[in-house]
C-alpha cells in the first residue's frame, strides 16, 4: 500500500497525456471528453494508482457548460481523485464509463434524467426517476415547472 | 431448455404507457377531489328512519377497519409504529393489514405522493370494495407539505381521491394517527343506510 | 422428455407488501426460477436535490432528514458536514459526541427495522419484528426526549447541534447501552441458528467482492462480502478516530452473513456509544453561526458512513445563500446495481429475501 497525494497523480498522469487532453484544476483533474475513457482505464489499471473504486458520478450546469465531476478511490492505496469533465450546453455528451465501473450505471441513468447529459454507451440509457413524456430536465438551471 | 428474452410488451412500451397514464391523470386532478358526503340527500336522511339497522352495521363497520398497504414514505414507519406491540392498533380492530385492496376498506396514505404514483394510488382506492374511507396522513398527504413546491409531487391525496379524514403532522405521532382513526370510528357511527348507495 | 415452457413476466409492486415502499420489478420468470429482472424506481422521486438548491442553506436540513427517514440523524449530520467544510468552521467538542451518540443510536435503530424486515420476508410475519420493534421504540424514546420528535429529528446545525442534551438523557442512555447487548443477544438466539433461517439464507443470493467493489456497493452489503471498506475507519471523520471499534467483515457475501454484519454492527455500535458517554466533555454544543449563511465559491464532497453505506454529499457554493448545486450519494440507489446478478438464477421467493437483504430505503434512491 502506498498512499499518493495529489500532486503525484497528476504528475504521473501528465507525463503521459498532453495537457489539453488532462489538465490539474483546484485539485481535481479537467479531462477532455474525448479522453475520458483511455485515462480513466489507466487509472483503473495501473498498479501503482489502481483507482478500483467509483463513489460518485454527479453533473452540475453552469449555464455556459456542463460538468461532470467523478469521484475515484483506490481501496487498496487509499487516495482518491476527482476527475471533471465539461461538455458546452449545446452538445451534452460525454463517454460512459459503464465498462470500467458498473457503479456508474445507475448514477448515469439519473444525470441523464434529471441533467439531460447523455452517455454515449450507456447500455439502458433511459428516464429513471421521472416518468415517460415528462417535458424537460428538472435541475438545468433554466427549467422551469410551467406552474 | 432455451428461454427466451422477449416479453409481450416491450419495456419502451410499458414505459410509454405508465407515462401517457401519468400525464392524463396530471391532467384531469388540478382540482381537489369534493368529500363524498357534501352531496348527502338531506332530505331523504330526515324521511328515512332505519335507526336499528344502522346501529348494527355502523357497529360492525366501524370496529374492523381493515387497512390496505399503502406505505409510500416516511409517514409508513409511524403507522407501523402504530400498529406494532407498544400503540398496538388492534385494540380498534385493525390488526390486519391487507395486501389485497379487495378486502380493505381503509386506504391511510402514509407518505408523500408522486405523480409517478398517483395513477396506483386511484386503481388501489378503485379496486377497494364500498363502503371505504380515507385517512390522508402528514403534511404531504394533506398538502405536499414540505415538498409542495416540486415538480414532481401532488398537493395532497385529495388530488386523487376523496379523503375523509385529514390527521396533521410531520410525521405524525402515533397517538396522532390513533386519534385520527377516532374521529373516522365517529363519522361512520353517522353513516345511515338510507341515503347511501344510490 | 423436457417440457417446453414459456417465459412469464410478473410484476411486482410498486404497491406490495415485501417492496419496502414503492418499488416495482419486473421479473421474467420460467417457472418459478427468475430469468430477468428489471428495477424501475422513481415512484418515490420527489425532486429533493431541485428543491433544496431553491432554499437557503440552513432550510435545507429538514429535507435531509426526509431523504432516508429511518436514519435521519446520519443524513443531516453529513449534510452539516458538508457545509461546515465549505464555511470552514468547527464543531464544539461536546457536539461533536453528541453526534456521534445520535448517529450511532440511529444505526442501531435502523439495523433493527433492516434485520427485522429480513425475518419478515421469509414468512416469519411480523414475530421478530416486534421484538425489533420493542427495541426501536426505546430508541425513539431517547430522540423524543432530545428533540421532541419521533422520526424526523431537525437536531443538527451548521457548527453544532441545536441544543443540548436534557437532564434526564445520560441516565436513560446509559440504562438503554446496559440493557442492549442482552436483547441482541436474544435475537441471536431467535434467528442466527433458525432452521428455516439458515435454508432460507445461507448461499442464496451471493455478491462475489469483486463485482461488489465494481458496482461501488458499500456499507454492511459490501463489508458482508469481505470488503472491510468503511468511512470511519478509512477516511475518519468527526472523531471516530479516538475510539475503539472493530469493522466486522464475513466472506461468503450470501443474505445470511448479510443479516449476521448487521447483528454485529449494532454490538460495535453500542461499544462506540459506550465510550463517548464516559468521554462526554462539558462546554458548548455549537458555535455561532448565522442563520443564513453564505459560504465562498467552491465546491466540496463529503462522505460519512451511514447504516446503508457510503453517504456522500456533494455541493457547490456560488457564493450566494442557497447551495448552486446539491447532490446526493445516495448507498441505496447504488447498491441496487448488482441486484440483477444477485437475484438472477434463483427463486421468486428468494428474490424477495435477496432484496430485502440489500437493505432500502426508497426516499433515499428515489430522493
């Protein structure tokens, strides 16, 4: 077991990704959609940071931009990482990580249903909560009930 | 032996259903569903007399109040609360608690309603055999209480069906719900064969 | 010759007595043997996480407390937490165990409903769960005589509690902690060895730890497969570390080591409670904070172990006083991943025993 902190991720993982594919924000890593799957398998495999644990898959709107913001553990090494990724408003897709984590099934089906981000290669990527014909993605910031 | 995958229905087609059920519902309850007993003949009750009749058969009705499950949320717990050792519910007669709706004759809505659920809640309150009553229980039931604001949550069980007892809290105590059940065993005491059932 | 069957899909719930609330599944079946299943929940969604980022900060405790209203002493604790990391302000020493007493009673309360609901999925009707009850009732007494309510407490504030413990508590606590380990013990008893128990449970519906950890279950479901991944000893929080507790794991992963974690849980629980009563320090329950708060911009996630496992909250401050963003981890949903696996092979009345094994609670997937 042998705990790393956070600069030592990012230091590991930015020797082997361009910066425009990983980047280091407020202690967290912004990966380029089009990244997200290969880092995330990294991540997943490598011995040494062995991210084996998926505790959270949520997705703000900040008007301008989507953010989805994963929360990874290593239960073995016990460190843990955020990974964001941003989609603009108008194309809101990001890859799914449902063949790395199943954990994120459930989680991705909810952000789909209440966010309106999809997943591309999401196996049962479909409303969760809310009910067929229901208008809308409740917690975009410019919904808004009818009411 | 090979087992196949396919249903009947496809799940989109379930889903596509259960949603147009949803959305007519929505539709038609924007308006509080009136107490039944608003539109009781009160003429036909001065005529009548049937005084032994209903003494007997408001006896018996209100001594075996038969609840169905219905236990969407927090409010569930509490009623559990009220039927299990301590508050003990049976005391009333109620010490059954039904699965099947066909041999209930109280629907106590213990939680929050969604719209989602509202479409199971009318077929559980259709299905039930007459004569039937409602005790709406806790703030949602009553109003939607703290999440009446939502988008997805109807303002009160009276949406839906028609209640007949309203019983405050959230939750409400155990003693709370006794007391409400106290005041249902009253107003059927009140009932009166002639002017029902017409 | 075999004879040719057809498969026959069922739906169950979201109205039924062994759902646990509103959930429905839909099994496909052949003969009795279940061939698929699929989970539909959202009966219960009552758009928790839009309401509270339209309510001030300190508004949004209430609604913890309705997200899993068995544990609600947990859920707005984290919640605290959470907004007590973003604020960056501490919590009194005296809070701090009462916290820790209330948390831990109320995952001693909740494994009661969760071991007794087990009982009653097998046909056992509603015997252990009125001895379950008799216990839980205790319980609620000592929150009553707290707070003044029964289920949905409102106790914990940013930088504390509300207020402090009344007189009579420590006395009723402390008869409550003597009295406990002698009434697990009789559950025990009751169950552990129960023939109809042990072949109702023991190998039914196993969850392998790898596609545990996989499916990021957590909480006893997880730590019953030989995971020992728990909050408070990985990622302490609050004051954990200063006390002594074991993190109980079995290996088979099956409904009835799923049962046995929770039994020992409560015992470890109770030892945990043991020790902050003779620890209780003197002095204030909470610091001074405004009713409405506005903390800086930034964003912050915080995880505590609650009785179904990892409860996580996840906000993001705009500097304003209403959350920009308030997300809920919540272990019930998440747990509910394998359950296709878990139930998939088996009987319909084992299905039932298996996801009642899992624990739920629907106001905490739905939310």
């Amino acid at each position: 077991m042998q705990t790393l902190s956070f600069g030592e991720i990012a230091g590991l993982i930015s020797a082997k990704y361009a910066p425009e594919a990983v980047a280091p924000f407020q202690g967290s890593l912004v990966v380029g959609g089009e990244h997200l799957l290969e880092v995330a398998s990294y991540l997943r495999d490598t011995p040494q940071l062995d991210f084996d644990y998926l505790i959270s898959v949520t997705a703000v709107d900040y008007r301008s931009h989507f953010e989805v913001v994963y929360h990874l553990t290593s239960l073995q090494h016990s460190h843990s990482l955020v990974l964001r990724v941003r989609c603009p408003q108008n194309k809101p897709l990001v890859p799914s990580l449902v063949s790395l984590w199943r954990g994120a099934e459930l989680q991705e089906r909810e952000i789909f249903d209440l966010m309106g981000v999809g997943f591309a290669g999401h196996p049962n990527l479909k409303r969760i909560f809310l009910w067929d014909g229901f208008k809308g993605h409740p917690l975009r910031k410019d919904y808004s009930s009818g009411t | 032996m090979e087992v196949g995958r396919e249903r009947i229905y496809s799940a989109a087609e379930l889903d596509a259903h259960e949603g147009a059920l949803i959305e007519a519902l929505r539709a038609s309850s924007q308006q509080p569903v009136t107490d039944p007993d608003e539109w009781l003949q009160k003429e036909l009750q001065r005529n009548v007399l049937v005084t032994s009749v209903d003494a007997v058969l408001n006896w018996s009705r209100r001594s075996s109040l038969w609840p169905v499950i219905c236990f969407p949320a927090c409010c569930a717990f509490e009623f559990i609360g009220a039927s299990a050792s301590r508050f003990d519910m049976s005391r009333f007669g109620m010490d059954i608690l039904r699965g099947s709706p066909r041999q209930a004759d109280l629907l106590i809505t213990a939680g929050t309603l969604t719209w989602k659920m509202a479409p199971q809640v009318r077929r559980l309150y259709d299905q039930m055999a007459e004569p039937k009553w409602v005790i709406a229980m806790g703030a949602c039931g009553i109003t939607g209480g703290i999440f009446r604001d939502s988008y997805s949550v109807v303002p009160g069980y009276n949406r839906i069906v028609p209640v007949d007892v309203y019983v405050p809290g959230c939750p409400p105590r155990p003693e709370t719900l006794l007391n409400g059940i106290e005041m249902l065993r009253q107003k059927i005491n009140t009932r009166s064969i002639a002017t029902e059932g017409e | 010759m075999a004879l040719k069957t057809e498969p026959f899909v069922l739906n169950i719930g979201p109205l039924h007595p062994s759902t646990h609330g509103v959930f429905r599944l839909l099994a496909t079946l052949d003969g009795e043997v279940v061939v698929d299943i699929e989970p539909i929940i959202g009966y219960l969604h009552r758009g928790i996480e839009k309401l509270a980022e339209g309510r001030e900060y300190q508004k949004d405790i209430p609604l913890c407390d309705r997200l899993d209203y068995v544990a609600a002493m947990g859920h707005s604790m984290a919640y605290a937490m959470a907004v007590e990391k973003l604020l960056g302000i501490s919590v009194p020493e005296r809070a701090e165990y009462i916290r820790v007493i209330m948390v831990e009673l109320q995952r001693i309360a909740s494994h009661l409903l969760a071991v007794g609901s087990i009982a009653n999925e097998m046909g056992t009707f509603f015997t252990p769960f009125m001895y379950m009850f008799r216990e839980r009732e205790k319980i609620l007494d000592l929150f009553d005589m707290v707070c003044g309510q029964r289920l949905l407490y409102n106790y914990m504030r940013f930088g504390g509690v509300s207020h402090d413990l009344p007189e009579e508590f420590i006395p009723a606590l402390k008869k409550f902690i003597d009295q406990m380990p002698g009434y697990i013990d009789e559950y025990d008893q009751l169950l552990a060895e129960n023939e109809i128990l042990l072949v109702r449970t023991k190998g039914i519906g196993v969850l392998p730890p790898e596609l545990a950890v996989n499916c990021s279950v957590s909480g006893p479901t997880l730590r019953a497969s030989g995971v020992a991944r728990d909050i408070r000893r990985c990622d302490p929080y609050s004051i954990y570390d200063r006390f002594e507790f074991d993190i109980p794991t079995f290996t088979a992963g099956d409904c009835y080591d799923r049962y046995r974690q929770r039994i020992e849980e409560m015992r470890q629980s109770l030892r945990i409670i043991r020790q902050a009563v003779e620890q209780l320090p003197q002095g204030k329950v909470n610091s001074r904070v405004p009713i409405r708060v506005r903390p800086p911009q930034g964003d912050v996630f915080v995880h505590v172990e609650a009785p179904r496992g990892e409860l996580g909250f996840y906000l993001v401050s705009d500097g304003s006083e209403k959350p920009y963003r308030f997300h809920v981890r919540a272990p019930s949903l998440i747990n509910l991943t394998p359950l296709r696996e878990m139930i998939i092979g088996w009987k319909l009345a084992d299905a039932i025993v298996i996801f009642g094994s899992i624990d739920i609670i629907m106001g905490e997937i739905d939310r």
